[in-house]
C-alpha cells in the first residue's frame, strides 16, 4: 500500500500526472518520452500571451482606477481595455482603429475635425453675430475710456514738460541777476526773528533757519533708505530719476534727481545773485518783473525755492506715469477678452439660445390673451345694459 497523503496535505489521487511513461522491457527499465514534455512546452507557450494581456488591462484598470471610482464600459473602451477591435471614427472609414485611439490613422482624424469644423462653425457664427454681447460692450467701453485717459494723460505729461523747461529758463536767467539794493520793495524784506519747532526732529529752531534746518533733517532720514533698481530709466524729455549707478551693486539708484542727497550736490550760487523766487499770486506764471529782488544770504523765505518747484513738476509726471502704467494694464485686459471671445476654440466649444423669438411669440400671445378678455369684458356689459331696461318695464307694470 502506498502512501494516503503526499508533501502539502495532498492524496495520492490528487498528484500530478507524471510527464513520463513506463515502458516495460526486458529489464523493466523507465523511458522518458519526449512527445509529452513537448507538448507541455505548446501549452505553457500559449498560455503566456493570455496572461501578458491579462496584465496589462489589470494594470490599465488600476492607473484608471486612482480615484477610487469604478470605470465604466465606454471609460474602459476609451483606454482601450476592450479586446475587441472597433471601427475608425471617421465616417468614411472602415479599417479598425489603432490600440487606443478612436482612429485608424492621423489622417482620419484629422479629416473628421476639419469636417467638424466646417459642419458647426457657420451656425455657430450666426449665433455670434445675431446674439448680442453684454460683455463684448462692456470691453468697448473700458476700452473707449483707458483710450480717452491715455490720450488725456499724454497731454498732460507734455505740459508738464513745457512747464519744467519754462522753469529751468527761468531759473538759468534769474541766476545770472545781480543784487541791487535799490530795487527792493516792501514785500522783500526779511522776517522778524522768532522760534520754530522742527516737524521732523522736533527742536527749536530759528525762523531764519528754520528752512534750512528741515532740508538737513530731511537729508538724514532719506539717506538712511535706499531706492534702487537693475533697469535704468529711459523716459522722453527731461530725466527725473537720479540712476546714479552703484558698481558694487551694479544698480541704478531711483530717488529724484532733485532731492537726492547722495549723489546730486547743490548748486553754487554767486555772492550777488538774488533770491529770484517768483511772487506772482499764479503759481505756474514765471514774470520776471514780479520776483524777489533779496540776495540769496539774506532771504529766509524762499530758501531752495529751484528744488521745491522742480520736484512738483516731477511728482506730477511720476503719478501720470503711474496712472497710464494701469491704463496700459486694463486696455491691455480688454483686447485681450476681445481678442479671445470669438475665437474658433470659444465658438466651438460655446453655444448661445437666442430668446427673442420665443420672447416675441410669448408676448404676442399675451397681447391675445388679454385683447380677448377686454373683449369679453365687453360684451358682458352690452349684455346687461340690454337687460336692465326690460326689468325696469316690468316693476314699473308691477306697481300699476
């Protein structure tokens, strides 16, 4: 008797066939045949494409399945689970589609979408062109308006150049006047002494110099911040900026070149040359008849009168430029969602349903509705006016 069980729980029932026969000879000696262990080898051989396909749809299920979701069949035919081969897209075409894709070649697709293209985008122009926009009209606008504030802007950017080379004539041929004690008026002469507290740092100080005082406080505080940046300004007409280059740093400074205290020096002026500083009750009028006829050491009043008035010209442009940096920026916006609303990706991918047909027809059909009731209306009360007079007759007989 042989063994009930062999290794791993199993029966001797359960056993593998043997890939070998007997073949009893003489000797009673075992061959091996070699037809069985071929024949094994085919069958192991056709298994194996089975199994390689088996995977890889496994594999595609799970990159499809990363969402936790179950594919559908159409989800699963798109990536080309399905073993079943299906017909190329394109409606002339009958050859099958290649592994994952819709289309049997890029030709095919390529056709189909132009054929696409040509089949919906005259409708869809229709639709474009018969719907009006809200939006489009409202770029119009914005667009009209940045338009108008630039061309505003651009006006007064070169006013305010003529201004600031007014004022440097001006300041060039005041500084060439010599003092004469003779010409000063009343409304030169100097300020009575007294005691003023600096806004900056807070101490007393003389109303002689006091001006003179604020320009250092104010000095000292600007040199402890620094402007600058890689870009050199390049701007028409009169420079602004310092761009004073630092080599360290390799940047350009960005204060004003008027009031910067680390690389613009003050300017020197001659032992006789007056204040000059304008005195009309306009401030932007440059007469040199109505000036201050004061030498420069003895007026207090108009201390740095060429700085104070050049840095407001300066001011001035420095917000226009800001101002039409943002209309640049908006009409820029607005072009560009213009540009991009009609476009053949929007027109294809967009649809409108123009109401006004049905709009129209609804309200006719009210107007109906309600021209019929007056009507009705009408009618019911011819019809009981007609009977009112007969039943005043037959009381009136009642009565007799």
């Amino acid at each position: 008797m042989g063994r009930s069980k062999g290794r791993g729980g199993r029966s001797s029932s359960d056993k593998k066939p043997s890939t070998h026969r007997k073949t009893v000879d003489g000797s009673g000696s075992e061959e091996y045949s070699d037809w069985f262990e071929e024949h094994l080898e085919e069958s192991k051989r056709a298994e194996k494409p089975s199994r390689e396909s088996a995977t890889v749809t496994k594999r595609k299920e799970r990159d499809g399945n990363q969402n936790g979701k179950k594919l559908s069949q159409e989800e699963k035919d798109n990536l080309g689970f399905s073993e079943e081969l299906r017909q190329c897209y394109w409606i002339h075409c009958v050859n099958a589609a290649r592994p994952n894709s819709k289309y049997c070649s890029d030709d095919c697709g390529i056709k189909l979408a132009k054929h696409r293209i040509l089949t919906l985008l005259p409708g869809r122009l229709e639709e474009w062109k018969r719907t009006p926009c809200v939006a489009e009209q409202k770029n119009k606008q914005e667009l009209e308006r940045a338009h108008r504030e630039i061309k505003r802007l651009a006006g007064f950017l070169e006013e305010l150049e003529k201004r600031r080379l007014s004022l440097d004539a001006f300041i060039e041929a005041v500084s060439r006047l010599d003092y004469r004690a003779d010409l000063v008026v009343a409304d030169d002469l100097p300020e009575e002494d007294g005691t003023l507290s600096c806004v900056s740092c807070g101490q007393e100080t003389s109303r002689k110099s006091y001006l003179k005082h604020i320009e250092r406080c104010y000095n000292k505080f600007e040199l402890g911040m620094t402007f600058n940046s890689h870009a050199q300004t390049v701007v028409n007409g009169t420079p602004i900026h310092c761009d004073f280059l630092n080599e360290k740093t390799k940047r350009y400074c960005k204060r004003l070149k008027v009031l910067c205290p680390e690389h613009t020096k003050q300017p020197k002026h001659r032992h006789n040359a007056i204040c000059g500083s304008p005195m009309s009750s306009d401030p932007y009028e440059l007469d040199m008849k109505k000036i201050c006829r004061l030498s420069k050491k003895q007026c207090n009043r108009h201390n740095f009168w060429e700085k104070l008035r050049q840095v407001e010209i300066d001011v001035q442009k420095v917000e226009a430029w800001i101002k039409l940096d943002t209309l640049k920026g908006e009409e820029q916006k607005s072009t560009e969602a213009m540009t991009s609303r009609g476009n053949l990706l929007g027109l294809l991918l967009h649809s409108t349903t123009y109401h006004d047909d049905v709009q129209i027809q609804m309200k006719n059909e009210n107007l109906s509705k309600a021209r019929d009731e007056v009507v009705n209306d009408r009618k019911m009360e011819l019809t009981l006016s007609d009977l009112a007079p007969a039943g005043n007759n037959v009381r009136e007989k009642n009565c007799y």
